[in-house]
C-alpha cells in the first residue's frame, strides 16, 4: 500500500499529493470486489477533481464512452479488477424461488385437505389454501424488511395455491383415499422446502445466523399455526411429535453449511434431507420433546 501511495503521489505532485494519493488507495481497496459499492464507486468518478490520477479514469460503466443515465450498478467494472461476481447471489434466489413455489403447492394442497375435512365450503377451502401455503413466508418476508412479501409481489404464489386448492377440492375422493403416510411424507418434503426457503432468503437480508435459523423455521410452521387458530385449536407444531423442532434443524444445518462456505444449493441440500428425514424418523419411532405430564 505505501509503493502505491508513493507512486501516485509522485504522478499528482504539487499541494496535498500525499493525501490525495492515500484517499485513492483506500477508496480503491475498500469498494473493489464489493458489489453493494458499485453505484458508490462509479459515481466517484464523477466528482473527483480534474487532475487526479488516471486510475479513476479507468472505471467503465457498461460499455465504453456509456453515459452515467446508462449506469447500472450491477455492470461496474475496473480495468484490472476481476468483473464482479453475481453468480452466488443468483444462485441463492433461484433455491429460495424453487423452494418456495414447490412448497407453496404441497401446503396448499395439505390446507385444503384440512379445510374439507372440516367441513368448510369452497371459500373456507380456498382461503386454508392461501393461509397454509403463505402464511409462514409472508411473516417472514415482513419481519426480515422484504416488503411487500413475495407472496404479494410475485403473482405466481396465490395463483399456485389456489389452484392447487380448488384442485384439492375437486379431487377430493381422490386425496381422501390416499394413504396416511404419503400425506405425511407430502407434508414433511413441504417442511423441508419452506424452512430450506427461510433461511436462505433470511441470510440473502443479511440476517443474523440464528435469527435466520429461526425465519427458517417461523416459514415452515407459521402457515400450520394461522390454519389451527382459524379452525379453533391448539396449533399441532405444539403438541405433536418432532415438528417446528425439525424445520429448525433443517434451517441451521443450511445457515452452518453457508457459513462453511458450502453453496447455496449444496447448502439447501443438506438442510432439506436433514429436516426431511428428521420429521419422517420421528413418525416413524414416534419421537417426542419433552413434556410434563398431567
């Protein structure tokens, strides 16, 4: 770092070299390679004076002799630098997206399974639909600042879960002779999905990890809860076997594996058969926390 103060001073020469050659330095160290200071990095161009040094000149904003009305902070580049790598965030978007549309039709469907056996219209169906599939991710969405949640935002979730809830409701004969274990293998993949899908999209905020462990988790559960409350009993994740505590598990096997540095994908994963196969063995041995008897 001293070479290069001590080089640039010399190019500027004249009052103030020094300072000016060391600002240079640490504006160039402190941005380069991070892509949340592209836009900050190109716009310094702009205001710095007139006889500093050519290493600002060299900033290119999409192609070359592109206008400043043409910036787009994602296309920032340095001649030198490496070009900045998005791929990692592009990555986690997609998981969370995959994870989050497929689990939105496995709980709507499991919503409206609910919904019909107790009784409720075509209306009551179609809301459990809505609540079960949205309700956990909207919650989180709101509580990490990712406003308006993409349960709003995106069009593609309502109209998957109502469809597969109007779905659930026309095949109804058909979902009703359906074994008990695949509904349930259904509803821990849809488990997985959605605590998979939290905590990926709670780190993407920069959340802290056991924060995002519990978004992971709030996802999972929290479209489960709304549902009980609305059919006036005590939510299931409370009292029956191994449930929220999976989700959780799931979420802080993905948010430890990211902190690893595993990919997100790779990260997702792992997290998904751990939550996965944590709830199917709790079926299975009936598996329970601790509770007081009485």
């Amino acid at each position: 770092m001293a070479a290069q103060v001590a080089s640039l001073s010399r190019r500027f020469g004249g009052r103030g070299s020094s300072f000016k050659a060391w600002l240079v330095v640490v504006v160039r160290r402190c941005v380069t390679g991070r892509p949340h200071l592209a836009r900050w990095r190109a716009c310094f161009m702009v205001v710095r004076p007139l006889n500093w040094p050519e290493a600002f000149d060299k900033i290119r904003v999409g192609a070359p002799g592109s206008a400043m009305t043409d910036f787009d902070p994602q296309n920032v580049t340095v001649a030198g630098d490496r070009p900045l790598d998005r791929r990692p965030v592009t990555i986690r978007r997609h998981v969370v997206l995959v994870a989050d549309l497929a689990g939105t039709v496995v709980f709507a469907i499991e919503g409206a399974h609910a919904a019909i056996r107790a009784g409720l219209d075509l209306l009551g169906v179609l809301v459990l639909s809505f609540v079960v599939a949205l309700g956990g991710g909207i919650i989180r969405d709101l509580l990490i600042g990712a406003t308006p949640p993409s349960a709003i935002r995106d069009g593609r979730y309502p109209l998957l879960a109502f469809v597969a809830g109007l779905v659930a409701f026309l095949l109804h004969l058909q979902i009703e002779s359906v074994p008990a274990m695949l509904l349930t293998t259904l509803d821990a993949a849809g488990l997985a999905l959605f605590a998979v899908a939290g905590a990926e999209k709670a780190l993407e905020f920069n959340i802290h990890p056991f924060i995002a462990m519990l978004m992971g988790a709030m996802t999972g559960c929290g479209g489960g809860v709304i549902r009980d409350m609305l059919l006036a009993r005590v939510p299931v994740v409370l009292v029956t076997d191994i449930y929220a505590s999976a989700a959780g598990g799931g979420a802080a096997i993905v948010v430890v594996a990211r902190r690893f540095g595993c990919s997100p994908a790779a990260a997702a994963g792992m997290g998904f058969v751990a939550c996965f196969t944590l709830r199917m063995a709790a079926v299975h041995f009936g598996w329970q926390l601790p509770r007081i008897a009485g």
